[in-house]
C-alpha cells in the first residue's frame, strides 16, 4: 500500500517547504512536486494544511501500580487518545519499584503494551535500587533496546533512589552510553514538610504544593547537575516546573553539564491557584511537581522559545474523580497526574504558535524531533525525509473546537483543560504508512504500534 500526501506545507525543526510526500509501505520515499501516484495509492490532498513529523511524547505513564491503586489507561486507550491528537510515538515510564525485580519488572510492562498499541512506543527503564543484579539487568535491558533510564529522588523507599544509586546508577549508564532521566526533588525534604503540614492540621490539595515548593524542586535538579557534572553522564530533568529548577539546569548547561530539560503540558497552562479549587476539583490538579504560582509560567514558555527548554511532554497520569478522593482527608493520598497524551500538540500549537510564543519550527523541536534525538530515534522518527518512518500529522491550522472530557478517547472521567479552545488539529495522523485518525476519528489498526529499539547514543 502506498500512500500520497499533496500539496501540504512540510515543517520541520530547521525548513518549510511546500511538497509532495510519498511512502511505499511504511517509509517516505520521495519528497518533491508533482509526484506520480501508482494505482490503488491512497492520496490526501493537504492543499492549506500544515504537515509535521509525527509527535513524540517523551513520558507517558498508561500501566503504572502507584499509591495503591492503577492509572486508569491501557495501551489500547491512551495509544488512539495520543493518535488523535497527533502524537505518533510515545515513550512510557517502565515503573517497577523498590520492592520489584527489575527485569521482572520490565517484562511486565512490556507484556501490557505489546499488540495493544495502537502507535509506536519505547520506554525509559526506571531504576529504582542498585542491588547486586542491578548491572546485568540493566545492560540486558539496554540490550533489548530501552536505551534510556529514570531516576526518581523523590518518593522515599517507593521508586525513590539515595544519592549512593544516582551515582551508581549514573557511572553505569555514562559506561553504557544511557541518557538518564530524572524527577529532581528532595525526597526527605518533601516527607519532612508532609508530616509537618499535617500535623498543623493543613490536609487540603492546597497544601500539596507547599509540601515540595519550587526550593525542593531546584535543589534536586542541581543536586543531579553535580552528579552529572561528577560521573560525566548525560541527563534529562523531567517535568521540570519552575524559574528555580530552571536556573539551576540553565546554570549546568552554562558550565558544560551533559543536563537536558523537559517541561510538561500543565506547567505551561495551569497554576497553583487550580489546587486550591475545593475538593475534588482541587484533587484533579495534583501532580508533582506541583502546579506553580503563575509567574513561573512566562519563565517557562520563554525558555521553551529559547530552546533552554528542550521538549515538552506530559506526564499523561490520568486517575479519575473516585481515585483522587483517596486523597480526601489527606493531601498525601491523593494519585499524582493530570492527563495530557490526547491534548498536548494542540494546546502547545494554539498556545504557543498562535500565540506568538513559539516559532513553526521551535514547536515541531520541542514536541517531536529533539525528543527523537535525545533517545535514539533519530532521523527514524522526529523529521519528514526520505526513509524516515511515513509517521506524519496534516495539521488543519482552521479547526476550531474545545476540549472536553465528554468527546476525549482518554480513559478518564475529566479533563484538566475542560472548556479550553484549541486553534487546530490533525486531519490526517499515519503511523508508518497507514491512515490512523481523520478528523478527531480513531479510522486505523488497533494494535498496529511497535515496540521501538533504541541504540545507547550519549558517550
Ligand atoms: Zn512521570
């Protein structure tokens, strides 16, 4: 089968041009004008459409075991929520915790998403003690082509490593050439203010982010930088979600750290004051690290444009209004996430690009071809060019509508950006070759996602 988009505006991280693309199975092979289509070719006409490279979500959570209960996605559900929105590739949080065997671990999260996934997909491989074993599994798990690992310093004694395994964790993956991404907070600094809060009565979602203020988050993300900095290996902070933490990664940069910075969707959108709504509705702005006071957010979108801001990503978590009520009584029980897969590449290109806030070209960076780079993906997937993967979004910059959880392919029963309006969507989204969504439509292939093998690429 063959496929032929006509007439669109192809943007890249670094070019516009107006052509034609065309994929003989599930690669590009021509790009040009006036290109010839074979009989039984499926053509689109993106006559006024933009064209991108398919988008990539660089951390996802769908199977995720986490303060006793589950996330409520599968592969099957979150794979066409990120389809619809335009994200072609994702890569998921392998979480197994302290308790777990990590190989173990790694084959179960592996079993949950092969042929289910709708889109391609990857993982980073958590890390969450360094025992005897840790070494061999972790190169067998490099082998098998999760050439990326997380780091948690937070959530003491649950996914939560001691400096000790950082450093270990770290010496290990400069030998093997892994990227490490990490949640930089002070896990003891965060326990410590928890009990105090509570003690003094403070139980509200409210006070969920005066328990890890912006300090916690910058001593963790400089408390990584000189690790880095220490064992010359490369990381990637991720949600990092306010001006301190900023400069702290900005400043490593600066003195040449191998530090590469992420931000998610409701960091850019969403502040503190959503976790201070009463009740439920505060409970459904809970994530960490935490939504922050407003002005953080221009800091944010700035160094986004700057490139200072490598990718932006999700944290897609979604627990429903009944989990986050686990929470009542105590800010500490309530499940950390607020979805995104589904919304991301809309609200950052309605809210950056339209807004004047990011460049054409900056936006396809930021959400698709940088994540790429960093995990070993490119030029595979992250570009339109000749044989790269024909995972491809046209984008109608015409569309309008609204978010709402009533119209959402994400398993959840609200949405964090409920009633915001969106300023385009994908029309057309393929996934290596083939129609997956029109117009907000799931049309495709359940199951037809790959897991994708990735080369350690950060010596
Ligand atoms: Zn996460």
């Amino acid at each position: 089968m063959a496929l032929l988009i006509r007439n669109g505006e192809i943007v890249t991280e670094g070019s516009r041009l107006r052509a034609d693309i065309y994929a003989e199975g599930e690669t590009i092979t021509a790009i040009g004008n006036n290109l010839a289509a074979a009989p039984g070719t499926e053509v689109i006409d993106a006559s006024g459409k933009l064209i991108f490279p398919g988008f990539i979500d660089p951390h996802v959570h769908i199977y995720l075991p986490f303060m006793g209960t589950f996330a409520k996605d599968t592969h099957e559900t979150a794979s066409i929520a990120a389809l619809v929105g335009g994200t072609t590739t994702y890569i998921e949080m392998c979480c197994p915790n302290r308790n777990d065997d990590a190989l173990e671990g790694y084959e179960l999260w592996k079993s949950r998403a092969a042929g289910k996934s709708a889109c391609d997909y990857a993982f980073h491989m958590s890390v969450t003690k360094f025992v005897n074993e840790t070494e061999s599994q972790l190169r067998e798990i490099v082998a098998d082509g999760s050439a990326s690992f997380k780091i948690f310093l937070a959530y003491k004694n649950f996914f939560g490593v001691d400096d000790g395994e950082m450093y270990q964790t770290l010496e290990l993956a400069k030998r093997l050439g892994v990227i490490v991404t990490a949640h930089c907070e002070n896990a003891e600094l965060v326990a410590r203010l928890q009990q105090k809060l509570l003690a003094e009565g403070r139980i509200g979602p409210e006070w969920h982010e005066p328990s890890r203020p912006e300090s916690v988050e910058a001593e963790g993300t400089g408390r990584l930088a000189t690790f880095l900095e220490n064992t010359g290996a490369t990381g990637y902070v991720v949600h990092l979600s306010c001006e301190k933490a900023l400069r702290a990664a900005v400043d490593a940069k600066s003195r040449g750290v191998k530090i590469h910075v992420e931000s998610v969707l409701p960091h850019f959108l969403l502040d503190k004051s959503h976790a201070e709504l009463p009740g439920v509705e505060g409970m459904k702005h809970v994530m960490s690290p935490p939504l922050r006071a407003k002005r953080n957010l221009d800091v944010l979108w700035k160094a986004l444009a700057a490139g200072d801001i490598d990718t932006v990503g999700t944290d897609h978590c979604p627990f429903d209004a009944e989990q986050k009520l686990m929470g009542k009584d105590s800010f500490v029980n309530i499940p950390n996430g607020i979805p995104g897969i589904e919304d991301r590449v809309n609200l950052l290109y309605t809210q950056g690009v339209k807004r004047g806030r990011l460049d054409l070209e900056r936006f396809v960076d930021a959400a698709s071809t940088r994540a790429a780079k960093l995990f070993g993906l490119y030029p595979r997937k992250g570009t339109v060019a000749v044989g790269s993967d024909a995972d491809l979004v046209v984008y109608d910059t015409n569309y309008r509508g609204v978010i709402s959880a009533k119209s959402q392919y994400t398993n959840n029963d609200y949405n964090a950006f409920e009633g915001v309006e969106i300023e385009g969507r994908p029309s057309v989204v393929t996934v290596r070759g083939k129609v997956q969504v029109r117009d907000g439509k799931f049309v495709g292939e359940r199951g037809r996602g790959r897991m994708l093998k990735r080369e350690p690429s950060h010596f």
